[in-house]
C-alpha cells in the first residue's frame, strides 16, 4: 500500500512538474504560439540567427551568403567578401523585432539596416557593436549587441512567414504558413487567424509533396517557386526533428525576384530534454543571453524562473512551488520566483538557492516552503543556518516545514540565533512573508 501511494505521488509530482515548466515559460516569455496551438516543451535553448542560419545551410536550406562580426574592422571585410553592391548588417541578440528596434542612446539606428559599402558596413557596425538594442521583444532593458551579421542582400519580391512547433493537442509538429510576412504574425495570429495555414506532419514521415502543394496554392506561390519551396520546406520539417528543436521560425521567408524561396530570419529554440543528445548544440548556447540568476541555478541543479515580483520562494516540488506561488498570490503578494530545490537537495544546493535569491535586489522577504518527503527538514533546517553564516539574510525569513524529521528541524531553527519567522501551514506562511514583503 505504501510503495503504490508513493508511486502515484511520484507520478503526479511528475506531471505537475512538466506541467509548471510550460505554465511558468509560457507566461513568462509568451511562447504561445500564432494560430493558438497548444506548444509541447517550452524550456528551450536558443542560438542567434547566423548560427541558426549555419545549420539551415549545412541541412541544404536556402540562406543567402552572410559572415559574423564582432569588429568594424571585420563588417567592413566581411561586405567586400560578399562582393555585392548591397548587404544587410543585423545585430545578433536572442530577441526578434530588430529591424524596428532601436539603439538605446542613438534611436535613429535600428538593428537591422542595408549599406552599400565596406565603410557603411564598417560605420553601421560601429554603431550596434556594444550598445543595447531596444526591441519589442527585449523589453525597454535592451540587449546588448556583441555581434553583428553581415548578409548579402536580397532583392525580395514578396515576404512570408513560416514556423514549425509541436502541437500538444495533436502530439504532432505543425507548421504554420502565411502571406502576412515580415510582420507580428501574433497579430495575425490574433485578429485574422484564417490567413495562416497548417499542415501536420508525422515525425518519421516528415511534409509530403502535397501537403507543400497545398500551402502553396494558398500562399500563391507559382512555377518554379513550388519546387524551390518544396525544397526549404522539407529540410526544415526534417531538421526540426532531427535536432529536436522546440521551434523553427522563418520570418519572413521570401520569394526573390528570381522565384526562389529562401530564409531571410532564421528563429531556431531546442528542447532542453532532447539537448542531451546534441552535444554539438551546446556549444551554440550563448550563456551572456540568458538570465544570470537563471544560468547559476542550472549549474547548481536547481529550477530556478525569475518573476517580477518581491517575494523570494524556496520549495522542494514543482507542485508545492505552484501552489506556494499561487497562495501569496491570493494574499496578495507577488512571487520574485518560481524555484524548486528538487526532493533530495543537498546543503550547497540549499545555499546556493538562498544565494541567488537574496542576490535578487527586488526580493524583500523570503518564504522556505518544505515538505519533508525525501528531504529531511532536518537537513533544510541545517541548510538555513549554513546559509546565513555563509551568505546572511538582509531581509526577512519565514519558514513552513513540514514532514520527515519536522520536529527536529524546527529545534534546530529555534536553537539558532537565526532570526526567523516561523509558520504554520501553508495560508499563515503566505500571509506573513506578504506581512513581511510590505512592510519592508
Ligand atoms: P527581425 O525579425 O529581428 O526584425 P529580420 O531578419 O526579420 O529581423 O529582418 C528585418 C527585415 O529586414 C526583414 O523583414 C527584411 O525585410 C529585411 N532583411 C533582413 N535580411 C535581409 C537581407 N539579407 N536582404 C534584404 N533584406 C533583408
Ligand atoms: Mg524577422
């Protein structure tokens, strides 16, 4: 009886774990895809666009010729190896919107803009290379630019989108096509949902002829377009699963003036479950991308999603951080984060967690929500008390424990000269660390 109760707790443990990966995600970066599919595996590594469009040509999918710069000095070189009279230079971030956003302290450069020289391309680069880009994916904090992109460019005759996610109604990837082009296909999405078109597709099987005839009598592509994209549509859908990525964004995908169908963007995010077998993809990841706090508590082994508010949560149990998030909610606090210790944390870990969370400036108090299953809450409570001798809590601390050893773990606190706010249950703790937030 106990070894089938236990299972079955770990089985929804479990569940409700994959299931606060995508709500947290989802409502954190909105990866709600256009077209109101519901998307599968939304913790995902993303890579900038030339390393995306790098595997787009090695996988034979159409890309014009472009080359990576971090100097001036290099955009200048690169443009003469292109041998054009145009190309593009495009600041590299992991945000979209570049070609509208603007550089922070000189809003008349945009992040993406054509030049017809090496000195233009020298100039341009000059003027992204270190500064922050605003765009409206960045939020108004911007991201640095450290590369720029420096591409051929491309006489367009008309500028589509594409995407492919998976579709966890389905359990299949979809991709998406539509006309509405080079412009916020959420929009679109949103307001005129019937020009995007969808086809599934099975994993193994990959698109089929038809279905790519079929999008493209609705995308009106003609003549020898079909074939040309025929082509960029296949690979992609075999790259997609091949690589496990958790999407693949073409936006816009453009016809040329010569017919041939090709990716101006390339938008590429991963499966971080699948990541394990992609060695190679690792190396893409850009680690001054993504969110510091977020990047420690990976290495640490701990789930670790910032949020905006002002209270600090330490839990063990992506369930129980759900909940504990919801409660302070309801009592009318804001979490500064979502973060799941896991069942068998250790005392670094413990510290660690504490470390990244009172490094949060916002975080003005901290709630410690245990339950005891696999964790001793004498093992938290010896945790709490490393904590404050190695970090120190500059703001207030409540702790609910509950579970294995809770007694012991509770004498161990009071004994401490640890200055901390006890509770009892879930509502009292909620109520005091929102007490404790305001009042700070
Ligand atoms: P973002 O989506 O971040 O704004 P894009 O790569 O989509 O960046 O570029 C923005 C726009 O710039 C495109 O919609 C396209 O019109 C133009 N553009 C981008 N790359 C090229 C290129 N190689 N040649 C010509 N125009 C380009
Ligand atoms: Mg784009």
């Amino acid at each position: 009886m106990g070894c089938v109760s236990f299972r079955l707790l770990y089985f929804l443990a479990f569940f409700a774990h994959l299931a606060v990966q995508k709500t947290v995600r989802l409502a954190l970066y909105s990866t709600k895809s256009p077209a109101g599919l519901f998307i599968t595996s939304a913790n995902t590594m993303k890579i900038h666009e030339y390393q995306a469009k790098e595997l787009f040509r090695n996988a034979g999918i159409a890309v014009p010729e472009g080359h990576v710069a971090t100097t001036p000095e290099e955009a200048a070189a690169a443009y003469k190896q292109l041998g054009g009279e145009i190309a593009v230079v495009k600041a590299q971030i992991h945000a979209g919107g570049r070609g509208k956003g603007t550089i922070k302290t000189n809003r008349d450069q945009r992040g993406v803009q054509l030049v017809r020289s090496a000195e233009e391309a020298s100039s341009v680069a000059e003027a992204l290379l270190g500064k922050e880009l605003e765009t409206i994916q960045t939020g108004p904090a911007g991201k640095k630019v450290k590369q720029v992109f420096v591409e051929a460019g491309c006489d367009i005759d008309r500028e589509l989108y594409l995407g492919i996610v998976v579709d966890r109604a389905s359990g299949l990837p979809v991709l998406m096509t539509s006309e509405e082009g080079g412009v916020n296909i959420e929009e679109v999405a949103e307001k005129t949902p019937e020009l995007i078109f969808k086809e599934a597709f099975h994993p193994d099987q990959g698109l089929q002829k038809e279905q790519v005839e079929s999008l493209c009598k609705k995308l009106n592509i003609t003549g020898d377009s079909v074939a040309s994209a025929n082509d960029l549509m296949t690979k992609l859908c075999k790259l997609f699963v091949e690589l496990d990525c958790s999407i693949a964004e073409i936006n816009p995908l453009v016809v040329t003036k010569s017919g041939q169908v090709m990716a101006l963007d390339a938008k590429v995010n991963f499966d971080d479950n699948a990541l394990f077998r992609h060695k190679e993809l690792l190396e893409l990841r850009d680690l001054d991308e993504e969110d510091p706090a977020e990047v420690r508590a990976g290495k640490a082994g701990l789930s670790y999603v910032q949020l905006e508010g002002n209270i600090g949560c330490l839990v063990n149990g992506a369930g129980l951080a759900m909940s504990t998030m919801d409660l302070i909610k309801l009592h009318g606090g804001e979490p500064a984060n979502f973060l799941d210790v896991g069942g068998g944390a250790q005392t670094e870990q413990v510290t660690e967690a504490f470390r990244i969370l009172l490094g949060d400036k916002n975080v003005k108090a901290v709630l410690v929500n245990i339950f005891g299953g696999i964790m001793q809450c004498t093992t938290i409570a010896n945790a709490v008390l490393e904590a404050y001798k190695q970090v120190g809590f500059n703001v207030p601390l409540v702790v609910r424990l509950e579970g294995t050893e809770v007694e012991e773990g509770r004498k161990i606190l009071a004994e401490s000269d640890v200055d901390i706010i006890t509770a009892e249950g879930l509502t009292d703790a909620a109520e005091k660390v929102v007490a404790a937030a305001n009042a700070a």
